[in-house]
C-alpha cells in the first residue's frame, strides 16, 4: 500500500494517510501529496494509524511540508500515532510543532 491523500468536502482540510513504513523511499510520494491543490487548504493531518516505522528522514519530511505550508495552513496535524512512533515524536519535540493524537 502507498500513502494516499484526501481533501474535506469543504476544501480546507487535507489528510495524508502514510502505509506501514514512512522513510526515505516516501519522499517524492509524500511531497506530491501536500504539494498539489492545496491552495484552500488550511489544515493538514498525517494519519499514521498504518504506520510501524519512520526515520529520521521522515521526521525532515514532517518539517519541509511545515515550512512549505506554512504561509497558508494554520494547524499540522499528526493524528492516530501508534506508541512506538509517537514516542519517535516526542522524542524528537514534534510536539512542540504538530498536535499530535
């Protein structure tokens, strides 16, 4: 399975639902999914319910689409963590730039 995105029917709210393992290969994918159609957009929330895995390269990812976004989105959201990669965010002070659930 590869990451796959949703808009709200409203137009404001983006979601980006990340599969098992968010590294490095996800890199083009991941930008692509917050890169088109978003200018409505002033939400963002990265679903990692799937998610076992993420490196530090996923971490850079996190911050790139932050700083890209933030001209425009208000809220990034990391939602539905498993313990171990919300544990990865906390670590990491992801916490202190994204709510995080």
């Amino acid at each position: 399975m590869s990451l796959e995105r949703k808009i709200s029917n409203d137009g404001k709210v983006l979601t980006i639902f990340m599969d098992e393992k968010f590294d490095f290969g996800k890199v083009q994918d991941f930008r692509n999914a917050y890169s088109t159609e978003t200018e409505e957009i002033n939400e963002v929330n990265i679903d990692l319910s799937q998610t076992e895995y993420m490196d530090s390269s996923a971490l850079g990812m996190l911050l790139n689409m932050q700083k890209t976004l933030s001209g425009h989105v208000e809220k990034f959201n990391i939602i539905n963590c498993r313990p171990q990669v919300a544990k990865i965010l906390k670590i990491s002070r992801f916490d202190k730039k994204f709510s995080i659930s």
